[in-house]
C-alpha cells in the first residue's frame, strides 16, 4: 500500500520508516512563522531564553503584519519589543511593517518551499501546501516552546483525496471552488485531516492555490496540499528559486485516503458565504440585489496580482456605487508594486478605491475598515465570523474578487457572470 | 457549579473577540472579554468549576490562546463538545486545560442535569449516565499534567543541560 503526501513527509520529518495515520511524531520544522504575536510569545519565556538562548537563528520568520502602521501605543511597543528581539537574537528572517501578509511573505520569499515542514501561530499557515509544502497553525505558547527547543510533536492525519474534475467556466474562480467545497463538507468536514487535491488542478495557477489552501483550515483541515507540478516550477522559477532548491514530496498513487471525493468544476457557480459561518454557502444568484456598505478585495486569501487585475478589468472606467466604501489590500509590497507597474492601481483608485497598506488591514476587526452595527460588507477573505470585522452586530459576506468588485459598481451583491443580474454589459470574460 | 450550553462552530471570534488580540494577555485583560459577543453574562458569573458543553467544532478559526488562558484562570473544570477544532486542542493541552471530545454525552444532556468528570476513569457522568471518553496518548497527557507546554519545556531544557 502506498502512502499520503502526509504520511510521506512526516516519516521524513521524524526520521522514521513508514507511518500510519494516527500515530503521534517528534519533528524539527525547518521554519517557525510569527508575527506581531511574536511579542506577548517571547514575552513568556523571558527567562529561558536568557539562560539557553534561541533553538536557531534561521527557524523563526517573523513578518509585521496583524496591526499596521501601528494603531495605539501599545501595538507600537509590540511592535519595538519584536524589532529589539530581532536584533538581540540575530533572527535571520525578518519582515517589518510594510512587506506584506506573512503568508504571502513566506511563498513569495521562497522560504515556503516544496517539501519542506512549517508550522506557524497563525491558523492560515496552511497556505504553503500551495506549492507542496506541509505546513500547520499552532498556538502561541507551542510557538513559544519552539523557539527553544526547534521540535514538537505532530499526529499523522487522515488524508481526503479531493478530485477537482473539468474546467471553470468563465466567471467563476478559485474562491468560488473552496468556498462550494466548504459549503459541501461543512466548516468541520476535514477536521484533523490533510487535504490533497488532485485532477485537473493545472488549470490553476499557484495564485489560485494559494486561496484554495489558505481556506484549507476553514473546512478544519491540518493541511492542504497541491502536487508539485510544471505550474509549482514555473512559479518558483519566476520568483528565482531553481528546482536544485527543493525536493518535491508527492504521494503514491495507490495511497489510502479516509475519504475520497469528486468535483465537477464546470457546474460549480459563483457563490457567497452568509453570515455568520464560512460554510454558510449560496449561490451568488440566490443573493443578488443584497445592499452592502463595505468591500473589501485582498487579504492572504484573494489579494494577489490576478486578483486585482479581474478587479481592474470589471472596474475600469467604472465608479464605485457612491453609497458604498471600496477597500483594496494588497498582500505584500511586490504585490502593489506590480500592481501599480500594471496600471491596476489607477484603474482602482480611478473608480473609487481606497488601498491600504500591505498587511491584514480590517480582516482581523482591530482598524482600517471596522464596521458599523447593521452594517454589512462583502469581502474576498477567508472569514466571516460574528465580530470578526470589530463589530457583532454587523454582517460579513464572502465572495470572489470578480463577485466584490462586479457588485461595488452597483452597492449589491451582483452575479459577476456576463449577462448575470444586475451585470447585463460586463464584457470581461 | 453551572454548565454553560452552547451549539456547533463556536468560532474564536466568539471566544474572544479580535479587535483585543493585541491589547489583551494577561488573564486579568482577557477575563472580562470572554464570550463577549457570544454571552455576555458568562464574564460576569463564570465561578470556578463550572463546566462548558458544546456542538460541533469548538474553537474553529484563528490561532487564539487567549479564551484558552482565560478559561483555565477563570477555573473551567473541563470543555466538552462533540468535536474540537485543531489549534484550540492543542491550546488547550499546551496551557492544561482539560478537554473532553464526546458526543454522546453532549447529546445526553438535559437542562438540569448533574455532570461530574471522573478524570482518572475517563468518565463523564451527565444526570447519572457514564459516558467513557478515551485517553490523551502518553507523550501529550505528560504536557497536560505538567500544567502545559512551557513548564514541560521548562523541565526538558533543564534536564538536557543538566
């Protein structure tokens, strides 16, 4: 019987033959991701860190991201006390304010790479299977514990094969993909497991797999894996990284997965994640004509160059509805950078938007972008929890980019489809 | 001792809302923000002993310790639910706070009901019912009895340099 990716990786990793799933393993990530938690983390373990120091200079990447600029003084200070640790322990990876979302730091800076193990005090680590790596959000004190000690323990999970068969059709992204998948297997559908998507993935660039596994913990998944392919080459060879670099990890063909399931892509629709669970999920035609007040494209789940260039091509020459607010967060300073290269920038600012800084912005409800009571935003991140944009009493949609900003023209929620409602002369497509 | 009830996918926005990641540590800062925008009266009557019940997917979403923290300082016995979402487990086993996947008992419940936990017999006994929930593994239950992650880690350091 052959093997999952997970099963592979973490026998690598703990040095250990063959595994099955359910038996618990040692192992030494090659990276330790943090962020503005990196503060209150090495907070905690002061002492130990004065009378043994850190496990490895070169473990942690730390990336300023959650709360910036600084909001108060007491972020500020967080934000002083990391950069004072950084240059006390000599950290080798480190991202100030102004970079970018830390996930999108670790693929776009090739130290997320095919094979490799990371774990990070984030729940959105998951992202990285996007290219092949394994990698997993702990909490803040294992964090702490890592940056002792460089080890942890891992249980081998069950593996769900997901076959994505067919093609999209025009108007509809990978957003819409994850977010039916959700909707499928419910919030809780791949709790404890590692999710290998297989079929016919090569129709997705590693933008697009970068969302759908970043949403990999939104169905309570470990991990989510995409097989390292020509596209997985191709991308990191375009950011410099030679296939020398890293050793692909790919799970056997006839490996035994707890659960085996099928999609057939070209019926899948555009669809919007109601309030307030993500796997709440409708069609975008059963929504239409929904006032909104706020939207938001960007985040570690949609704010990459292709992300903004379908938002450009539906806004161009266009104005936001003069009701509403239009946010744009771009993932990282390349990000905006090529962003701005493109014209992508004045096409957005031309038609109404507001761009923020490279980071988390109003994802996370701490600033940038909190709402109102009975306020309601559609938004291309990965959440949409009661309270999560600062507000209980306001309500988050979750939708594509080409969904948020086909629907910003109109101040509702708009089928992004050309002849869809509301939409009859969108011609992008 | 009081049970507090609660439904499926009760998200760490519900436990301890975001807008205060950054702002709260300490279990006097998290304490008074606990389900916050779940319940609002837990803050303010949770005593020490008392029990939550919930659904499906406990703690799903962000990597938050904080309600973690704050349920061990506030003296919450145990956590019972049908299923927990990952990074809330391991919170959970990190800062030592006992955790208890059982659906049956979850479901057995009744308003009223007495519920006691037999830790040593991997029992929970809902309105005189015994429910038997399995063991942590060895190497995990040996982080949770030492009180959580770091002093376990504290332990490991000083037995390795000594």
């Amino acid at each position: 019987m052959g093997e999952t990716f997970a099963e592979k990786i973490l026998a690598k990793y703990s040095g250990e033959k063959k595994l099955v799933s359910g038996k618990i393993v040692t192992v030494k990530p090659d990276h330790l991701l943090t962020h503005d938690n990196t503060a209150p983390l090495i907070q905690k373990i002061e002492p130990e860190l004065e009378e043994y120091g850190i496990y490895s200079k070169s473990l942690p990447v730390i990336v300023l991201d959650h709360v910036i600029p600084a909001v108060s003084e007491k972020t500020a200070n967080n934000h002083k006390i990391i950069r004072e640790f950084v240059k006390n322990y000599e950290i080798e990876h480190f991202f100030d304010v102004g970079y970018g979302v830390c996930h999108q730091i670790m693929v776009e800076k090739g130290l997320a790479l095919p094979g490799k193990l990371i774990l990070g005090s984030d729940s959105h680590t998951c992202s990285y299977g996007a290219i092949g790596a394994f990698s997993s959000g702990i909490d803040r004190t294992e964090a702490a514990a890592l940056m002792l000690t460089g080890e942890t323990w891992l249980k081998v999970p069950d593996s769900i094969r997901m076959t994505l068969e067919n093609k999209l059709r025009p108007g509809v992204t990978a957003k819409d993909v994850v977010l039916h998948i959700i909707g499928d297997i419910s919030a809780s559908g791949a709790n404890y497991c590692s999710v290998e998507f297989h079929g016919n993935i090569k129709q997705f660039s590693v933008e697009e797999r970068f969302t759908i596994a970043n949403m990999g913990v939104e169905m309570g998944a470990k991990n989510a894996f995409f097989p390292v392919d020509e596209v997985t080459k191709k991308y990191l060879s375009s950011i410099g990284i030679p296939p020398s670099k890293y050793s692909a990890i790919q799970p056997d063909d006839d490996a035994l997965y707890s659960k085996e399931l099928k999609y057939n892509l070209s019926v899948i629709a555009p669809v919007v994640a109601l309030p307030h669970n993500v796997d709440n999920v409708k069609k975008v035609t059963e929504v239409v004509g929904l006032e909104i007040h706020q939207f938001l494209i960007g985040t570690c789940t949609n704010g990459r160059l292709s992300d903004f260039r379908i938002a450009a091509r539906i806004l161009k020459g266009k104005k936001v509805h003069p009701n509403v607010r239009l946010l744009i967060l771009p993932s990282s300073r390349q990000v905006y950078l090529d962003a701005l290269k493109e014209g992508i920038i004045d096409i957005l600012v031309e038609a109404g938007g507001i761009i923020l800084p490279p980071g988390c912005g109003p994802c996370l409800g701490a600033h940038q972008g909190v709402l109102a009571p009975k306020e309601r935003c559609l938004s291309t991140a990965n959440r949409n929890f009661k309270g999560r944009m600062g507000c209980k009493d306001a309500e988050i949609y979750l939708a594509s980019p080409a969904t948020v900003a086909a629907s910003a023209i109109h101040g509702k929620i708009t089928d992004p489809r050309k002849g869809g409602t509301l939409n009859e002369d969108l011609e992008i497509w | 001792m009081k049970i507090w009830k609660y439904g499926d996918n009760i998200d760490t926005d519900m436990l301890f809302p975001g807008k205060y990641v950054y702002d709260c540590n300490t279990p006097e800062e998290i304490i008074p923000h606990l389900l916050e925008d779940l319940d609002s009266s837990f803050a303010k009557n949770v005593k020490e002993g008392d029990i939550i019940l919930a659904g499906k997917n406990f703690g799903c979403g962000s990597s938050r310790e904080q309600p973690v923290i704050g349920f061990k300082a506030v003296g919450i016995a145990a956590v019972v639910a049908e299923s927990f979402a990952r990074i809330f487990y391991r919170a959970s086993i990190n800062q030592g706070l006992l955790l208890i996947e059982c659906p049956d008992a979850v479901k057995a419940y009744s308003k009223g009901d007495n519920v006691s936990v037999d830790i040593e017999n991997g029992k929970i006994i809902i309105g005189g019912k015994a429910f038997s929930f399995p063991s942590l593994p060895g190497e995990i239950l040996a982080i949770r009895d030492a009180g959580g992650l770091l002093s376990y880690t504290r332990k490991k350091l000083k037995k390795n340099s000594g």
